[in-house]
C-alpha cells in the first residue's frame, strides 16, 4: 500500500536497476563514513539489527542509506535518516522497495527535511508554533513566557516522523497517512497530543518541567490504543487544510531565511 500511494512502485518501475547501480558506483568516501558511523546505533534494542542475528539487517541499512546519499546528492547523508530507513526495512524486508520509499518521503512528502540546513523542519517547527498559537493558546502562552523554543520540544518527533517516540502500532497508522495524504498528519499528530494535554503542559513552572511534560504526553494509554487516537488525530484539532499550511510555510520559511541573513 506505502508503495502505490507515495508513487514510489511507479519510480521503481520506471527506473529498473538504478538502485543496484548505485551500489556499484564509485562511493563518497565521507557519505559512506558518515553512513556507517550511524550504523550501530541504529534500533540497539531491535534484534532484527543485531550482529548475531541471520539474517541481520544492518547491512540492507548501510546499502539503502549509502544508495540514496549518492542519489539524491543536495541531501547526502543526515542524521535521522538512519531511524526512517531502518524502519522502513524493518516493514518491507527489502532493499530497493526501502530505497524508493525513502525517495518518496524525502524527495516528495518532506522536501528539505534532511538537507544540510534542514529549512524544511526549521520551518514546519514553527509552522506548529503558529498553529498551536491559534487553537491551543495556553500552551503556546506557557512556551513562551519561558523562551522555550519549539525545535527543543519537537524536534525528534518530526526529525523521527514518530519512530521510537510513539507506539509502533501507532506509528504505522500514522505512516499509513504520512505515505496517502502527506505532511498534514504530522501537525495533526502534533496537535493532538499538545491539544489533550494542554492542562498538564499549560501548568508547567519551568523549562524542564515544559520538557517532561513534553516527554509524558508521548506515552500512556491516550497513545497506546492506536485506532482510537487514529480517531481523534482527525477531530481534536479541527479543521486543517492544505492552503493553510502552505501560507504558513511560505511566511516561516521567509521569517527564517531573512533571520539568517542577518
């Protein structure tokens, strides 16, 4: 299903071999250091990517993320990579389908994601910021009287696409979406969880205690119970379309790009 909706079995298709030839190119020596460096600390916990494990998924991980750093070259390697990629294989058990879901999600889905400069999360962080201005403003009065700025609290959960911050069974569905309709599942996600809890994070006297509440409304049933929150992702923060991400987007990214300048 992730490979007909991203469009990613039409690329594979339309591109027989490209992924094998890569592997047998001539490789980066600092994409390919970066990549391995990574290797290992990707899912220690998982026994699928353990040494002692047959088969051991490792090396699948090294050859996708090495494949792709030399295909989409803007990109190269970047850390995060590793956990989508692992995931990915982890779901399909193989190689090249791993590789073209990774082109749909960081070519299409999630442009600018994992560049250098990662302006693609910079922005969507503060494209939540707004949001959450808009329909949660009790938190984002409380993150703001303490300068907590939002790449602190939600970084990993859009850097991670929710890997190892919620439930896998949760993760999936929210990958079913992510893969169907796009980034948008990314701010209902976000808003929903910071909507529900909103009362516990609204009292927090501190930054550390904004960060733990953060940490807590990750966890517990609310997110255990994956098709009721499936549910409530697409009520809780009401309406959401497309063209209001996209102006907010186009006014963050300026907002960035010109406090850079400076």
């Amino acid at each position: 299903m992730w490979m007909a909706a991203s469009g990613a079995h039409d690329q594979m298709a339309r591109n027989p071999g490209h992924y094998h030839s890569l592997l047998n190119a001539q490789h980066d020596p600092e994409v390919e250091h970066a990549v391995r460096a990574d290797i290992h600390r990707t899912f220690p916990d998982n026994i699928q990517f353990r040494d002692s494990s047959h088969p051991c998924l490792q090396k699948a991980l090294f050859n996708v993320l090495l494949a792709y750093g030399h295909h989409n070259k803007d990109v190269g390697y970047c850390q995060g990579m590793n956990f989508v990629a692992g995931y990915l294989l982890i779901i399909t058990k193989d190689e090249e389908k791993s590789f073209w879901l990774m082109d749909a999600l960081l070519g299409k889905i999630l442009p600018d994601y994992y560049t250098p400069n990662m302006l693609g999360l910079q922005m969507d962080q503060e494209v939540l910021g707004e949001l959450i201005r808009l329909k949660v403003p009790s938190v984002w009065k409380v993150l703001n009287q303490h300068n907590v700025m939002w790449t602190l609290v939600v970084s990993r959960w859009f850097i991670c696409l929710y890997i190892d911050i919620l439930p896998v069974e949760t993760v999936l569905r929210i990958w079913d979406c992510l893969f169907y309709e796009g980034s948008k599942i990314l701010f209902r996600v976000a808003l929903t969880l910071i909507h529900h809890h909103q009362n516990l994070i609204s009292h927090a006297q501190s930054l550390p205690e904004i960060c733990e509440r953060f940490k807590q409304i990750t966890h517990g049933e609310f997110v255990e119970d994956c098709h009721s929150f499936m549910q409530k992702i697409f009520m809780e923060p009401g309406g959401l379309s497309m063209a209001t991400i996209s102006k907010l987007r186009e006014a963050c990214r300026n907002r960035i790009t010109i406090a850079k300048k400076i």
